[in-house]
C-alpha cells in the first residue's frame, strides 16, 4: 500500500454526544511527522490529521464547527471564533439528531491510493447531510465528499440573472449569504490582512480560447468570487488556506448562486452545492459537489505545490496504462468518411512510423450516423430510437476489429475507440452504455475511449454518467482510460471526473485557420500552473495542410518545424490529430524526436509540472518545469519563441541553490553545468528563433 501506515481508530456511531464544549481544543506543537491519517472523536471534538495537517471541529451533534486548523509542516496555528456549524442550508433547522460517525481504511486500488475514510452524517429537520472526508498520508489537504438526502421546505436560491443586479454588490452578496444559497465550507479564521487569488477555469474549448481567469484582491468587505479554487494568503505570516470546488467551471455548474466564494476578510465560504431542492430525494442520497481545504506557507510555489500535492492522489497514475502518444485522425476533417478496415491498416503503419502508442478510431466504426457525419445521420439526443447504433459497422469492418486489433499489436500501437453515451431521459441507459464499453473490452481488450457529446443539464444526468463510468472502471479493474472531451456542452470541466482518465482538451484544425501552436502552448501553459499537464492531452497538427490559408500569417503553423510542434505537447499527453498517411515524406523524420521522448515521458510526467518563463505569445521566452518529489533531479523544457533575444534569464523557483549538470535531452543547446543561486534563476541560451530543448537536470553538489 505504498508503505502506507494508517492509524485506524475502530469505527463506531455517536448518538446526541454531550454538549458542545466552549473551549479551543488543544493541538500539540510535539506531534511527530510520521506519516499517518487519524480521525477520531475525543469528547465534543472529531480530529482529523495525518502528518501535513489537523482539522478540528466541535462535534456539536454531526453539525460540525471548526475549531481549529494546523500546519504541522512549519506549525502555524490558526483558532477560529466560529460559533455556527461550517455547512448550512437554506431554511435549515439549528438542532440536529442521528448523528454519526465511522472510519473505514480504503485499500489501495488499481486506480485509487489507499487512504482514510471519516463519514459524518445528522439529520436537520427532514434533510439528511452525509460528509465523507478522504485523509491522504503526507498530503496538505482533506478532502469532502458531500452527500445529501431528503426534502427541504425553503428553496435553495439562486442569483437572479439580471445583468444590473449582478453589478450591485448589496444585492449580490445578499443574495449570497447563508439564509439564501447553500455553504459546504466555512472558515472563520482570525486577523484582516488576507490576499485571496481566485482561479476560474473555462472549458467548452470550442468557444472559449483563454482557459484560465484570475482574480487577486485584498480580501475586505464581503465579496463574491468565481472560481474552482481560492487561495487565501494571511500577509502577516505568509501562511495560507487554500479551497478546491470539486465542480464543473463557474459557468456550467449546476444550481449556480452566482459565485463559489463568499469572503469577508478571513471568513471564507464556499457557496453552491451543485443542486437544488428539486433534486433531493428521500430514499437515494445524492452527490453534491465537493471540496478540499489545505494549507500551505512560505513563497508562491508553495501553495501550487500543495494543491498539486492532493491532485496527485485523486488517480494513480501508471506509465503502462496512462502514459500515450495517441493519434486521432479528425483532424483533418475527414470525419467518418474514410473510416474502414483498409484505411485504419494504412494509419496503424503511418503511426508505427511516427512512433506513435496508441491509434484510436473517432467516429464512423460504429453502425449508427452521427450528426457530425457525412451525411449527417441521427441526433445523440435520439439514440434510444437506434438500439444497434455501437455495434461494428459490417460494411466498413467485414471481418470485425480483429484484423485491426492484430496489426496493431504486431506493431506495438494500442486500439482506442471514440463513444457517446446516450444523453436521453439524464442518461437512463447509463447500464447498457457500459455494457457496450465493457464487451469491446473483453472482445477486443479496447481499454482506451474518448467519451464525446455529453450533456449534463441535471443532477440526475450527472449522477447516472458517473454511475455508467463507475460501471465500467470496476468490471475492467481500473483497466479502462477514459478521455474526456471538455470541448463543448455542460461537461465536468478540470476538477471533477479526474479519477477517470485524463481531458481531451481542444479540437483545432487548420482547415478553420483555429490551430496557431502557440494557442495551444498558452492554454497547456496557463492550465498547468493549477491542473497537472499531464493529465491534459494536447494536440499537434499536419502544418503542411491548408498552407495557403494562412498566407503570410507570421504564427502559421508552416512556420515551426514538426519537431517543435510536437515539443509542445511533451509536458502532457502528445496526440497527433490527423491522418498519418496524410502526411508528406519529410514528415516523418519526427520518429526520431519521438523515439527519443518516449525514453523519459513517464519519468518527465512523474514530476511536479508547472509553467516558467513569460506567457506563451508567439515572440517570448517560456517553458515549463518538471520537479521530482523529494529530490533535486528534474526536467526543464524551454522554448524559445519567435525574437531576437539569443538567451532568456528564467526564474526556477523548485530549484535548490547549488552546483547542477544540465543534460539535453531533445532539441537545440548544449548540456552545461551551471551554478544556481538562492534566487534560483537560470539563463538559457538557444541560437536560433522558433526553437526548443529539453533538459534533464540534477542536483551535483
């Protein structure tokens, strides 16, 4: 259980335990830094910690009130004054009953790390609250799972949509309070000198070209934020909280008040549960959106090193199964046309050539039309009406998948699939969809899919989606690896479904003139600073299509070598978007940069990845650095844009001060020795404009 010590308090219930105690619990400033979860009722108090941080609440009946929270990484203490429980409802009543409490210890799993498990439930009124809090050793962070179950009388209110009342702030943070909207997380910490960054995500990629807001303020009267993560900085210490909304983006959450974040100088709320009244049910508990609190302290890459910190433990990641370099043929627009047996031997020997992993057939294997082929056949929104919509297409695959299957693994390329499950009544069929993927599991040993065209308009279609992914993970042992598609529709964004797979970014095509490489740079960029890149799959395209509808464009595609295209994608999943045999010879020579990366991708991909340099603009200097955990080896990848500055003077904030051996790897440059200071910046020179490298580094002495 990757040499998990777990102390296991015995699982028990508390029924109406004692009365509420006034006085802070004591923390003790001696408590060793081993590496242990615990949750445990000590009288009034339930005590959750491992070696990185302890959260106390006052139990008061399950209606949980934090009383305290600890860094116990350099010890910083903060007591709250908080005298209402951190969760409340619209219209909930004060008095709770039923409460319990229990601890489980989770096994490791072929997709999940072993962890600790602390479920509180009560009762308020006719509302049921199940909070089930995940304790992961030596990470800065406890996470919450929230579940709820019953009826309410008062509505959980939303924001009116009123462009002018959303600009009036009395109105807005009215219209936010605790009375109004739904709070999963509360933190009433003391002093009044706070800076928050709140970070909102934007997905729906078909539209959207700037991935990632952020808002800085000095936390003051009380002020609503956007955003899936708020990070909350006491200036006075320089030690922070920082709060992840395990939802989809802002803009397409469910039974949105309007904000996720209601602050009003160090108290800190998170508003929105990602349901409504409507949705409740009074037999099945049903799944809010979550969240995860930790702390942090020191400089800025601190509290990026601790969200990474609990990132890394939502989904194990093996090189084996969730390491590719995938090539998808859409790209090129071909859509389902050119999809049969004869043109996918053709692409599996062009993606042999290329070095490519893993080949994976986009729509058109199937029998049923979609309403993106030529001609366009039947809505997703019908696919009940179609019951042989995803068996094999006879005409295009006579002899089955087999002959595919075989030459792919002749040739050491993986068969991956493209699949829409059924969006009709809030994904009813959820059963037989994973069904499907199931069988093509067993019959063909598929275990990659790209999941397109969800809908996700309700609470219900998000339950049942996550239910039919459940489905598939357990009858295939964690084997499956689904992409999923973030490009359009109500979908789960970059923190919710991450367990699942890894995130099919961007469609780009040249053929539009939407594919500039140093877009794609910028969206990895700026996602990667608070989503691990490589769970991103990012796509480089065939620069030689579609030249001359670029015509003197200075950023056109055409103008970057294919090597530097695919340099690009390195800090995440590489995927080749277009057809292999639509490539021109010279093409081809990228085999050899390819070969080369995948000698050290899952060693790259194993570090801490976060962007340096200046953001990506076509004519900067940027990059990115992989860290590994507990060391001072890493990777560096530089790029050196479109200027006429031969060198770049980059800020590395993860490098310790010392003596390095700087060995290229891939790319232009020169292996070098440098010496870095406490500052930890590092000039890098590359001769030529349009160019890259990427370096393995290690600490020398």
């Amino acid at each position: 259980m990757r040499h998990l010590i777990i102390t296991l308090i015995i699982a028990f219930c508390v029924n109406e335990i004692g009365s509420a105690q006034n006085e802070y619990p004591k923390i003790s400033d001696q408590s060793p830094n081993v590496n242990f979860c615990s949750a445990k009722l000590e009288g009034d108090s339930l005590v959750i910690e491992n070696s990185r941080i302890k959260r106390v609440y006052r139990w008061n009946n399950g209606a949980l009130i934090t009383s305290a929270i600890r860094n116990k990484e350099n010890g910083k203490l903060w007591k709250t004054t908080a005298s209402k429980p951190d969760m409340s409802f619209p219209g909930q009543q004060a008095n709770t009953t039923d409460a319990k409490f229990s601890v489980a210890l989770i096994p490791e799993s072929n997709v999940k790390p072993g962890h600790l498990e602390a479920t509180v439930s009560c009762r308020s009124g006719q509302l049921e609250i199940m909070r089930v809090f995940r304790i992961y050793p030596d990470c800065p962070a406890i996470a919450c799972d929230v579940y709820l179950r019953g009826q309410v009388e008062v509505p959980w209110v939303q924001l009116a949509t009123s462009q002018a009342d959303l600009q009036n702030l009395e109105k807005l943070t009215e219209a936010a309070s605790p009375e109004k909207v739904p709070v999963l997380e509360k933190l009433e910490l003391p002093g009044r000198h706070w800076q928050l960054n709140a970070v909102e995500f934007f997905d729906v990629t078909d539209r959207n070209n700037t991935l990632v807001r952020e808002t800085r303020a000095l936390s003051y009267r009380e002020n609503i934020f956007r955003g899936n993560i708020l990070f909350a900085t006491d200036k006075a210490t320089q030690n922070g909280i920082f709060i992840l909304k395990e939802s989809p983006t802002s803009n397409v959450q469910l039974a949105y008040p309007g904000g996720d974040f209601v602050c009003n100088y160090g108290n800190l709320r998170m508003i929105g549960a990602g349901m409504d009244m409507s949705d409740l049910d009074t037999q099945e508990w049903k799944k809010a959106y979550g969240f995860v609190t930790g702390v942090f302290g020191g400089d800025e890459v601190n509290k990026l090193l601790a969200l990474r910190n609990y990132q890394k433990n939502v989904r194990i990641h093996k090189s084996e199964r969730d390491e590719m370099i995938m090539m998808n043929t859409w790209g090129d627009r071909g859509q389902d046309t050119k999809i049969n047996e004869t043109f996918c031997l053709a692409e599996i020997e062009a993606a042999m050539r290329l070095g490519v992993t893993h080949f994976q057939i986009d729509d058109g294997w199937q029998s049923g039309k979609s309403p993106t082929a030529v001609p366009r056949g039947v809505s997703f929104d019908h696919l009940l009406s179609e019951p042989d919509y995803w068996k094999l297409n006879p005409v295009k695959f006579p002899n089955g998948l087999a002959p595919v299957i075989e030459k792919g693994k002749k040739l050491g390329i993986e068969i991956c699939l493209w699949f829409v499950p059924c969006p009709e009544e809030s994904y009813a069929r959820w059963e037989t969809d994973a069904e499907t993927l199931i069988s093509l599991y067993h019959t063909y040993h598929i275990r990659n899919f790209k999941i397109d065209g969800v809908k996700m308009p309700d609470k219900t279609a998000e339950i049942n989606f996550r239910r039919m992914l459940d489905k598939v993970v357990e009858a295939t042992n964690g084997e499956v690896v689904f992409n999923l598609d973030v490009t359009a529709g109500r979908r789960g964004g970059y923190h919710l479904f991450n367990e699942y797979g890894n995130i099919f970014l961007e469609n780009r095509y040249t053929d539009w003139q939407n594919y500039y490489p140093y877009w794609t740079l910028r969206n990895l960029w700026m996602l990667s600073r608070y989503v691990p890149a490589q769970n991103l799959q990012i796509e480089f395209l065939n620069k030689w299509r579609n030249r001359a509808k670029y015509a003197d464009d200075p950023f056109a595609p055409a103008n970057y070598s294919f090597d530097y295209l695919f340099a690009i994608t390195m800090a995440a999943q590489p995927l080749a978007w277009f057809e292999g045999t639509g490539l021109p010879a010279d093409a081809f020579t990228v085999s050899e940069l390819i070969g080369k990366y995948k000698k050290v991708m899952s060693d790259f991909h194993s570090g801490v990845i976060l962007p340096i340099g200046q953001e990506p603009s076509g004519t900067g200097w940027t990059g990115f650095q992989s860290q590994k955990e507990q060391t001072n080896d890493g990777y560096l990848l530089v790029f050196r844009e479109m200027n006429q500055q031969r060198s770049y003077e980059f800020s590395l904030p993860m490098l310790q001060p010392g003596k390095y051996r700087f060995e290229l790897i891939l790319g232009e440059g020169k292996s070098f020795n440098p010496s870095v200071n406490q500052d930890g910046t590092l000039r890098i020179a590359l001769d030529r404009a349009n160019s890259f490298a990427l370096f393995r580094y290690k600490l020398i002495n």
